[in-house]
C-alpha cells in the first residue's frame, strides 16, 4: 500500500460519512431554520420550543432513511474489505 492508497481510502471514507450524515443533518438544519424564523416573527424565545421539533424531526428523516444509510455503510465495507488484496 502506498500513500495515494491511503489517501483514497480516507477520502472515501469521508465522503461516505458525509452522505451517511447529511440527510440528518439536513432535516435538523431545515426545521432548526424554520422554528427560528417562527421564534423570531412571535418573539417567543424559549429554546426548548427549538429543541424538541429539531429532535422530532431528525428521529423521523433517520427511520425513514435507515434502510438506504445501512445499505450505503455494508456498500463501503464491502469495497474496502475486498479491495485488501489488491492493495497488498
């Protein structure tokens, strides 16, 4: 293994992590906007009234979406664990 390997091995890594992650990450962002614009338009300034939609929310994109990110996961093992000999 050289180090272009290793660089192309973390590179995937990351960009796998940041797929797995971006839908969550998406859905807190996009309701987290949304109540703030809400909080900001009432004035209401509790931050318990952010947090709980945001978690609500989140909980519900990841159930969703659990089959794709666990089939995105066993994908990315699959290819690095069987491109071991080929890198030896």
């Amino acid at each position: 293994m050289n180090a272009q390997d290793a660089i192309d091995i973390a590179r995937e890594a990351i960009w796998v992590g940041l797929l797995i992650g971006s839908p969550v990450l998406v859905a807190g962002m996009v309701v987290g906007l949304a109540i703030g614009l809400l909080q900001a338009l009432t004035q209401v300034q509790e931050q318990t009234v952010a947090f709980v939609p945001k978690i609500v929310a989140m909980v519900l994109v990841l159930s969703l979406t659990l089959p794709w990110l666990i089939t995105q996961m066993l994908q990315y093992s699959r290819d690095l664990i069987g491109g071991i000999p080929d890198r030896l």
